[in-house]
C-alpha cells in the first residue's frame, strides 16, 4: 500500500512522439529540443521538471492530494537549453546537427 509507481516509461515515450507545450513553448524529445540538454543525454532543466510534474500528478492521483504542478515560469526563463535561447550563448544548432542524423 505504501509503494506507487510512476510509469515514467510511457510520459517520456509520449513526449518523443508527440513533444510538450510548455509556457507557450512547443518542446521536443531531441536534442536542442528544449526537453533534453546540449549535450543530447541529460534533460534539460526544464526537461528534469517535466519529469518532476509527472511524479506529482501521480502522487495526487494515488493519494488524493492537491500537491500543486511545478510553475514553469521561472524554470523557463532560466533554461539555458531552451532553443531559443541557444543562440544568445553562440550555439547555432543547425550548425551542430550531423548531416548524417536522421
């Protein structure tokens, strides 16, 4: 009764297939996707708080509390992997992108 599983398999699938509407920003599960960090393995900090919202949804859902979402506000403003915000610190991620990834 005390353990609960979060099902971050499937919250993370749904974010590679469909992307996430964060802030009025449209992320994606790809690298310079504002999901994942540059360097294309750790999420971003916006992406570790998506993560975080998924436990407290499950949290709420198992035990029938209110904990509120995560504010993305500040996260947002500063994520320094948001894609719009690459280009302020010289990364330009076109210039980045293999021409062989696919």
């Amino acid at each position: 009764d005390r353990i609960h599983i979060v099902d971050l398999f499937t919250e993370v699938e749904r974010l590679r297939e469909e992307g996430i509407q964060v802030g009025g920003l449209q992320l994606e599960l790809v690298k310079f996707g504002g999901v994942v960090g540059i360097d294309g393995v750790h999420f971003s900090d916006t992406g570790y708080a998506l993560l975080a919202d998924f436990f407290v949804a499950a949290i709420n859902k198992a035990l029938g509390t209110s904990v509120p979402a995560i504010d993305f506000g500040p996260i947002i403003e500063n994520d320094r992997d948001l894609p719009e915000k690459l280009p302020a610190q010289g990364l330009d991620p076109a210039a980045c992108m293999s021409p062989h990834a696919g």
